[in-house]
C-alpha cells in the first residue's frame, strides 16, 4: 500500500490529479484488491477531456467494478458521487425525485345538527329612495292640483270680469208701465173712496174728494215730498202717513204734519172717448205753484 500510494506522485512528477486521489480514498475503503486492478489504477494516465456527465449506474455495476472488473474514471466518479454524501451537482446530473404524494385530507365527522325554527318573514320597510319617490310624486299631484285650481279660479274670474266690462256697453233698460192707463169709470169711484188698487203697479192714488166745497176726481203721486218714500193710506184716520219720517197728508193732499215741505203732486186725468177715466202719468201738477187749479188735473164728478 505504501509503494502503491508513492507511485502515482512519482509518475505524475508532482501534484497527483483528482482521479488518482479519488482511486487511493476508495483503495483504503476497500478491503482487498487484486494486484491486476491495483497496478491497472498506478498507471498514470492522461487526463481525460471533459465528458459529458452519464447517468448513474444501478448498484449492480458498482459491485462488479468491486468484484475485480476493470473501470475507468467516469466509472469510478459515479461510484464516488453514489457512495459519498451527496454535494452541489448541476442541474442535469441532478438525480429524478418522485413527487410526493398529497396527503389525503381527514374525512369531516358528520355531526347531526339541529334545525333552527322558521324565522318569520319580516315586513318589507320602504327604501328611502322609494320614500323619496312617494314624496315627490305626491309633491307633483299636490302642486299642478293647485295650480289648476289657481288657473280655474283666474279664469272665471277673468270671465266674469270680461261680462261685467260688456255690460257697459248696452243702455240699461227699465221694464216701465205706460206713461198712460185706464183706471175705469167714474161710477167706480164713490164720494170719499181712495182707490189703492193701482199703487203697486202704477204708483197712483185715485181719489174721489172734497176740494174747497168742489167735488172732484184726481190721481196723486205715491211719492213722499219729503225724501221718497211711499207714504201709506190710513183709513181709519183718513190720511196718508209716510212711514219713513212721520209725515202726514190729509185726502186731497195737502201736508199737515211731519218734515214734509209741501203737498203731495198730481198727474193729469181726463175722460177718454170711451168714458173711463185715463191717468197721464208724463205730467204733473204741484200745489204751491197753484198748478191744481188747471182743468186737467182733475175731473169734476
């Protein structure tokens, strides 16, 4: 072994190489070698040009390089780098792991569970976007609701506006009775009598009276000297009493008692051709002015 481990330094004239090293590590791990083997690995040998890296041999051949086949260096390299530790290697010579395989997840225990009650079914709340709406929409029915009520009640009046300005327009028109009536015959008109039959619709009272020892027909005005009023015919007192201010008017006419100025007016009387009697209410006859001692102002009896 001495010799053997001298040789290859000898022969190699200095540093020994990596296989030579190699061979004397795996020489002292083996138990026994033939001499054949031994002096085949003391032989020096040229260093061989980089190879290729070969996959590992099965363990078969590692034995049988033990058993005394001869091996060369790539041999014994893959011996070494399968024997010793494994080191840094590239990626290629990097040895196929299989994948492992995923572990199986436990099996979930089934675990009885207990089923809750029902749970009633919640009113539904309004959503404040639909309130929104709600709200708008009856902010919209309120408004144009207003709105056409304020645009109806201009209308009519605008309307009742536009009648009122056309009424100016047109004169206006009294339904009046005639100017002249027949109030009948003189036999309906006994001493005394004032007739009130005509007053409503004629104003006229038509009296059949003493005038200063005359017995006479005449037609007086229903229309207070006064201030207008329609003077009523008393008879049981025999006069005319205004309402309004307390004037009084005996038969004929004449004012006696109250604010009344003066005596009560006339209207022209005369017998028409067929003998009644006609009252012509367009002329009048006033006693201050001594205007009742015209002809036409009365109708001797």
């Amino acid at each position: 072994m001495p010799a053997a481990s001298k040789a290859p330094a000898t022969a190699a004239g200095g540093r020994p190489s990596v296989a030579d090293i190699l061979a004397m590590a795996r020489a002292k791990n083996e138990p026994s070698s033939p001499p054949k083997a031994v002096a085949e690995a003391e032989k020096p040998t040229a260093k061989p040009a980089a190879a290729k890296p070969s996959a590992p041999k099965p363990p078969a051949a590692t034995a049988a390089g033990r058993a005394g086949v001869q091996r060369d260096t790539a041999s014994i390299l893959a011996a070494a780098r399968a024997a010793a530790k494994p080191g840094p290697v590239s990626k290629a010579e990097a040895p196929v792991r299989p994948a492992a395989a995923k572990p199986k997840p436990p099996a979930e225990k089934t675990v009885a569970r207990a089923v809750p009650p029902k749970p009633t079914r919640p009113v539904t709340k309004v959503s404040s976007k639909a309130e929104g709406e709600d709200r708008r929409s009856f902010l919209e029915i309120a408004t144009g609701s207003f709105m056409a009520i304020g645009f109806t009640a201009l209308s009519v009046t605008g309307g009742l506006f536009s009648l009122g300005l056309a009424r100016f327009f047109f004169p206006n028109v009294l339904a009046e009775p005639p100017s002249k009536f027949k109030v009948g015959a003189k036999d309906g008109f006994p001493s005394g009598k004032v007739e009130t039959k005509f007053v409503a619709q004629y104003g006229v009272w038509v009296v059949n009276g003493d005038v200063q020892g005359l017995q006479q027909i005449y037609a007086l005005k229903t229309v207070c000297t006064h201030l207008g009023c329609t003077p009523s015919w008393l008879e049981a007192e025999q006069k005319f009493k205004c309402p309004c201010h307390g004037s009084g008017f005996y038969k004929d006419g004449v004012n006696f008692e109250g604010p009344a100025p003066r005596p009560l007016e006339r209207y022209a009387i005369r017998i028409a051709d067929d003998g009644q009697l006609e009252v012509d209410k367009s002329r009048t006859f006033h006693e201050e002015l001594g205007q009742w001692a015209d002809p036409d102002s009365f109708v001797t009896v």
